[in-house]
C-alpha cells in the first residue's frame, strides 16, 4: 500500500538569501546609525559634530551595547530551543537551523523598518543642512525604536520560557482545527484556533500568520491581546475556497508584537493541522461512438448498452444508437428505422484498467504559480477519472484505478468495490502532477482482455509506445486550453498597474497592507501568475490532441454540460 503524501508545504528561501537575511537584520540596528553617519561626514561638514565624538561613541555604546547583547542573549536561547525541537523530530539540516536564527534575527516589522530608514534619512539630512531640531527628533525616533526593540527582546526571552512551559505541561494550549476535516470539494470550512491560557504581557499583542497553501486562497491572520491573556478563547475564519486535496498545514508563525507594530519577536512554531477534501463524482454522458479501425467494442461502449441481451424489443432509431442494432426488417414494414433493445442475458464483466495521466514535464516550474494555473485542472482529471469508475462499476464491469505516484512504489492501484466509494476519492484526494512516470510506463502490455482507459490532459509530445492497439486502448482527452482561468494579461501591463498600488491607500488606513514593500511582492505574485498562465497556454496547444487521435484507437473529448461530463468522439 502506497504511503501517504501531504501536499507540499511552502517554499523555504535559498541559503544563500537566509544567510544574507541573517547578516543585514543583525547588522542593521548595531552598525547602520554608524555607517550613515561616517557616508555623511564625507560629504558634509561635521567639523563640529568631531569635537564630541567620544562622547557620542560613549553615549552610543552606553545605549546600544545592552541592546545588542540582550537581543543576541535572546536570540542564541530561543534558536537553541527551537533546534532540540526539530532534532527531537529528526530534522538535523543546516537549512533548518539557518531558518530559525532568520525569523528570530527578524525583529523589525516592514512599519518598524520604514520609521528606522526614516530616522536615518533625518540623521543625514540634519548633518548636512545642519538642522539641529531635525536631528534631536530623528534621534528620538531611533531611540525609543531602539528602546523598543529592547523591550521586546528581553520581555519575549522570559516570556518563551513561560509559554513553552506552559504549552508542555497542558495547562497552556493552542489548539487549531479545521471544522469539519473532512468535506467534498467545494463545501464550507472554518479554521480555528483555541487558546487556553497563554501568556500574552502588557504593551504586547500575541500574533499568528500563516500563508496557506495558494489553492485554498487564504491566509491566516489572528491578533490576541493583553486582555485575552491566560483565558480560553476561540478565533475562526472561513477558507474562501476548499478544492480538492488532502492538505497537511505545517505550525503557524508565532510571535509577539508591539503596540505601535514595529516590532516582531517570534516565539515558536505551533498549531499544525490536516484537511482532506474530496474529489466529486458526477454523472458521466456519451456523445456519438468514436471511429476506430478494430471490429471489437472499447471499453466505454458498455455504457450505452443495458444489462440483458437475449429477449428484445424495439424502439425508434434516435441519433447515437448502434447502428449495428438496427433491425431492417421492422423498420421496412413500420416505415422509420427501428433499434432492438437487450432485456434478459447478463453482460460478461470486463476488466478495465483505468489510468490517471497526471504526467508534467519537467520544463515546467513548480510552485505556487504552477498549483494555481494548473490545480483545477488536475481536478476535473480527477473528477472525470472516478466518475468513469462509478459508471463502468454500475454496469458490473471490473474495474481498477492506476495512479502513477511519482515515488516508490511508481503506482498506486486501487481496485473498486462496491460500497467503497469513499477509498476511490480519497485516493482521488492525493492525487497530483508528477514529472516521474509517464505514459510508456503506466501503459505497460496488460494481459489480452484487460482494456486500458487513459484520462488525459496531454501537455508534451507522448512517449514512445506501443503499435495502437485498437478498442483495447481508449483515450479520454481533457482540453487543458479550456481549464486556464480566465483571458491571460500582459505581464508586463499587469506590472505596470500593480505599482499604483504603492501610492493609493486600497486597504484601510493604518494597514500593513497598504506598505510599499507588500505592494511590491503582491505586484511581483500577479506578474509571475501571468507568465505562468501565458507559458501553459502556450504548451497546451492541439498538436497533442491530433497525436492521440492519429493512433487510431478510440477516442473521446470531454466537455461540460451543466453539472455532468459528456464525452464526445468527434
């Protein structure tokens, strides 16, 4: 039996960008005021700002150094913490160590940042226009930034002590759920958070950020504050969308954050939960019988076909009957086309083997980007794969889901009983791309008498295979040009709007939201969604369709109507 697969949780920075990360927050409080002030100097006259230099240095190191090794004391506590914690559970990478110290090395928010830049910008501009009042407030500003930054530090040291106890011993919790955790694709979902006597001090909210997975576009944002502290409380949220997948939420990002919002202290990572949603099935229908140049019936003909043939009786011809059905000598003397209809004598079961092609190739990148263009896609794959399932299990066939896993073992067969509709869809639940198995393995020689039904949304040129094969194979083609969300933009236009965002206020004042720095990564996610909607339009093209329809093996295109699937041989 295959293992589980979780999705993938969220991209973890390079090591290089984490050691850089570590290196300009450590820097940035303990040398930068420094740095500016020598840059300046050298373009300014500060002869009189050098009479007083030691005792600026004095003044500086008096303040700063207390700062510095409180921050650095803290910093070395909770990383090492946060170590025995993830080696307790196996993780011994230097990676993982790297992303401890840079969350906690991160302690200025990006409102923090802007009033610490603007401080200096003051510092600078005091120094050269020899603006002593400007100079007296910037260096107000740093100072109670730095006095701030301090606080939080040392209060957050002996604080992480208190919470950790307290969520070891179970007197203190934080719980998280989805509710209900297990629904069908498209249903209603609630996350919540239980807190159960956490420690939250004066001056000091307790703040939870997540980023879900993009499929699920939500992302979890809880503030708990002083007055909420060591009580019982429960915070929830709806997920605005719950397609299908079996979701393993890693801990959400735990952190304490001043009043004024310029500082963060991380304190831990907890509250990891799963959700699992599941595939529907929905009614399958057949458009005309496709061409094939075998005499023999595919395996999907059994869908037009009723349970009995020996006893018949008759009705009109409509279109899309077997024409091999037709009894001449009725219809000469009715004077319209008459069809003979099967009543008494079982169908003999067929095995059908029906195979998931959920194939990538590998030059198409992965990530976020990729889960959104092509994640609906996979579902309708998936849905169209378990609705054959149900529909050739009704008619008393033998049939047997293939997924190929990506992983070992490269397959995940599942046979379908009766009954057991829920083990199909949740298999149909982990489902996803993989750049591993394609075609030429999934379609290996079956023995003769066990059909193959592929269910594609072909991308890239097929595989070598086999000569075809006639109505022992049969192609069920998804259209992936029909499944990209909506009319792609020019990336480069989408750009050039998005940076209106940075100067029109297009959330609630006051909101981190509306920062130049969050603007910008929400202008740099649209650009990258548009270029990979653009690259997959470009890949799904017709050439792979007249590929499969060229082996002249039956052949079925899918299309929605209404809330069914018709598959349709022309």
């Amino acid at each position: 039996m295959a293992t589980e697969r979780a999705v993938a949780p969220p991209h973890r920075p390079s090591r290089a960008r984490l050691v850089a990360g570590i290196a300009a927050h450590t820097a940035l409080l303990t040398l930068m005021p420094f740095v500016v002030g020598g840059v300046t100097g050298f373009y300014a006259e500060v002869s009189q700002v050098g009479a007083t230099l030691g005792a600026l240095v004095r003044f500086a190191s008096v303040l700063l150094l207390p700062v510095l090794v409180a921050q650095l004391a803290g910093i070395a506590v909770k990383v090492r913490r946060e170590r025995d914690a993830a080696r307790s559970e196996g993780d011994r990478s230097t990676d993982a160590l790297l992303d401890a110290v840079h969350r906690h090395v991160r302690v200025l928010t990006d409102k923090g940042l802007g009033m610490f830049v603007g401080g200096l910008v003051a510092v600078s501009l005091s120094l050269v226009f020899k603006f002593a009042e400007l100079g007296v407030i910037a260096v107000l500003g740093l100072v109670t930034l730095y006095l701030l930054v301090a606080a939080a530090v040392v209060l957050s040291t002996f604080v992480v002590t208190r919470f950790e106890q307290r969520l070891a011993t179970r007197r203190g919790t934080i719980g998280r759920e989805f509710a209900p955790a297990l629904v069908e694709a498209g249903d209603s979902v609630e996350e919540r958070f239980h807190f159960e006597r956490v420690p939250v001090p004066a001056g000091f909210n307790l703040r939870l950020h997540q980023e879900l997975p993009a499929r699920l576009a939500t992302e979890t944002r809880h503030v708990v504050g002083p007055a909420a502290s060591l009580q019982r409380i429960t915070l929830s949220r709806a997920l605005r969308r719950t397609p299908r997948g079996d979701y393993h939420i890693g801990p959400a990002e735990i952190a304490y954050t001043d009043l004024f919002g310029l500082t963060r202290v991380a304190v831990a990572h907890s509250a990891g939960a799963r959700l699992k949603v599941l595939p529907r099935l929905l009614p399958i229908g057949l458009g005309d019988s496709p061409k094939s140049h075998s005499p023999e019936e595919g395996a999907l003909s059994a869908l037009r076909r009723l349970p009995t043939d020996d006893h018949l009786r008759f009705r009109d011809y409509v279109p899309g009957d077997d024409t091999r059905r037709i009894h001449w000598k009725l219809s000469l003397k009715v004077g319209r086309l008459q069809v003979r209809i099967p009543e008494t004598v079982t169908i003999t079961p067929r095995k059908v083997r029906l195979v998931l092609d959920n194939h990538l190739p590998a030059g198409l990148d992965a990530g976020d980007e990729s889960d959104l263009v092509l994640g609906d896609a996979l579902d309708h794959l998936v849905e169209v794969w378990l609705s054959l399932a149900r529909a050739l299990l009704e008619r008393g066939e033998a049939v047997t889901l293939v997924m190929p896993t990506g992983e070992e073992p490269p397959f995940e067969e599942t046979e379908c009983r009766r009954g057991a509709q829920a083990r199909w869809r949740e298999v149909g639940s982990r489902a996803r791309w993989q750049r591993r198995t394609d075609l030429h393995d999934a379609i290996p020689a079956y023995e003769r008498g066990a059909f193959v039904v592929v269910v594609t949304a072909r991308v890239s040129p097929l595989p070598p295979l086999a000569p075809p094969q006639g109505a022992w194979i049969t192609w069920v083609f998804l259209p992936l040009a029909d499944e990209i969300p909506g009319p792609v933009a020019d990336p480069h236009a989408v750009a050039g709007h998005a940076r209106l965002d940075a100067l029109v206020l297009r959330f609630p004042a006051g909101s981190d939201e509306n920062a130049i720095t969050v603007a910008h990564r929400r202008t740099q996610a649209r650009r990258r969604l548009e270029l990979a909607r653009a690259a997959m339009l470009h890949r799904a093209s017709n050439h792979h369709e007249a590929e499969l329809r060229a082996r002249a093996e039956p052949f079925y295109r899918v299309r929605r109507a209404g809330p069914a699937y018709v598959l349709d041989a022309r």
